[in-house]
C-alpha cells in the first residue's frame, strides 16, 4: 500500500461537483464509485454537517479510503460491493445526494497487475477481484457471435466481426494469457490511425462486459426512479456515449411534465408527473486546464438531477 500522502487517483470534475452539491444542508451523501475518496474526501470537507455512505468493489480501493477518511470516522460508512446492490440496504429518507464516477481508477488503469493495461501480462480486467469471470474467460470462452456483439454494442466498432473472428481462430492453437497478447491480436486486423490505440474500443467492450457496468447503471437509475429521494441531488459522471445516453434519456424522462401520449389533443394526467429537474440540460466537462493536467478527464460528462420534494409541481 502506498503511503496515504500520496493520492493515487486524479478525481475528475472535482471543482464542479463540490460546487453541484453547493445546496445540500445535511443527511447522507453516497459515493456510490468511492474508488480513492477523491471526490468523497473533499465533500466531506466542504460539507461538515453530511454523512458519507462509500460503496466500491475494489478492495484495495476501500483498504485506503478508510485510512484517507480516517480524520472523519464518525461521519463515514463504507461497504463492499456494487452499488447495485448495496444501495437496495440504505434508507433513502435521510439521503441528501448521491454521486457516482462510472470511470476506471487511475490506478486500476495504470497497474500492470490489474490487467487493464495493454501491455499487462496478464488478462483480467475485473474491478472486484473476488469477481468469478475474467477478461481472461471472455476471451477464450464466449462464442464468435457473442464477442462481435459485445464489440459491436459496447464499443461500437467497425471491425468487430473481423476481431471476433480472428480471436476465435487464434485461441484454437493456444490460450490467450495477456492483454499484450490480445492487444496484438486486434492490431493485426485493426489499422492504426489517430492518438488512441487501435485495441483501445475493443478493451473497452470487454471491461463493460467483464464489470456488467452499463447493466450497474441501469439498475441504479432504476433504483433512483422507484425511491424518488426527496430534493436529493443526484450527480453522475460517464465517460463514453453509451454510458451518457443512458444517464441523458432518464434525466430527461424524469424531467416530463406530461406523460400523455403525443397525439392527443389536451392533456389529461394532470402535468405535475415530473420527478425533478434537470440542473444542467447540457453536461459539464473538464476545463483546458485540467485536462492538460489529467488527459484522462477530456471524455468525462457530468450530469446533475435534483428530486422535487412532496410539495413541489
């Protein structure tokens, strides 16, 4: 473990999301993605009167984030697992604001031994550890069609049957052991161009299917529309359009007045059907300056949503 002076994970958007909580007054605060408290420690800071629920799969992510919060003990709960299903647990009558960062840990990214990296020598790509399927059983288990869907769906590439089909032709005369091996494996059909790499929307289909990541934030959408938090603001950062057309529609859907159908003539179920509003009709993203500071924060969008209480229309 690092010593806990040295932050290992850059938060994204920091400035803009302690300030899009600028109007919760008390209760709890869920960092549903804790990862290293980045953003969770700073909230914790500027709001001295909340209760911080951190939720994450990762245990070394929650191993220190509890030495990083330690000077806040009493205020602090932390649990393992997904957001999911630990959110299933908490009482939702005293919560004032959720946050979630759907991106992947600078450190998970950048250590060899987490099998994120292209060049790792080993290939895993799972978020918990503990989690039974690997990048690793993907790759050389998941039938030819089902790895063009995944590349097709969650990367929206273009070659993704001519990648599924040289995946699946070349585990028959081995085991596909590493990321740098498959990462070969994709550049051998894929060309090179631009100043990302060319197996980058390949490893990014297999790590959403790997964490079942936009099925995670479907379910906490889900979550979020049955138990209507009262005037709780909801904060959520994506990082590629799959994740950020999920989060805009049902923003968008909770925002609707009106539900009638679009043909009829006047409206007749009353609308007051909205659970909210939309803080932000357009996503928040990084400044020039942090992104030259941190690259990785030039794809985040942030979102916020703010539930209506029992007496607002």
């Amino acid at each position: 473990m690092k010593s806990i002076d040295i932050v290992p994970h850059i938060p994204v958007l920091l400035d803009e999301v302690v300030n899009g909580f600028k109007d919760i007054k008390d209760g709890s605060f869920i960092d549903c993605t804790l990862g290293y408290a980045g953003h969770s420690y700073h909230m914790l800071k500027n709001y001295p009167h909340i209760n911080l629920i951190g939720i994450d799969r990762d245990d070394e992510a929650l191993t220190f984030s509890q030495k990083r919060l330690e000077e806040f003990k009493d205020r602090v709960t932390l649990l393992k697992g997904s957001f999911s299903e630990r959110l299933k647990d908490i009482d939702f009558n005293r919560v004032s604001g959720l946050l979630a960062d759907f991106g992947v840990s600078s450190l998970q990214l950048d250590k060899a031994d987490r099998g994120f990296r292209f060049d790792s020598k080993i290939l895993d790509m799972r978020m918990d550890q503990s989690s039974p399927i690997s990048a690793k059983d993907i790759v050389n288990s998941y039938p030819q069609v089902e790895l063009e869907r995944i590349f097709k769906e969650y990367g929206e590439t273009r070659e993704h049957k001519r990648v599924a089909k040289e995946i699946v032709k070349y585990r028959q005369n081995k085991t596909i052991e590493s990321n740098l091996e498959l990462a070969n494996i994709i550049t051998n059909v894929v060309k090179k161009g631009g100043k990302i790499h060319p197996a980058t929307l390949y490893f990014q289909a297999i790590r959403i299917e790997v964490n079942s990541e936009l099925d995670e934030i479907n379910k906490l959408l889900d979550i979020l529309e049955l138990k209507k938090p009262k005037g709780a603001i909801v904060g959520l950062i994506t990082f590629h359009s799959l994740e950020d057309r999920l989060v805009k529609k049902r923003f968008k859907k909770w925002s609707k007045k009106c539900i009638c159908p679009p043909d009829i003539m006047r409206c007749s179920c009353g609308n007051n059907n909205n659970l909210g509003i939309e803080l932000n009709k357009k996503p928040i993203i990084a400044t020039k300056e942090e992104i030259k500071q941190n690259p990785r924060s030039r794809s985040a969008k942030l979102r916020f949503f703010k539930f209506k209480e029992d007496d607002e229309v």
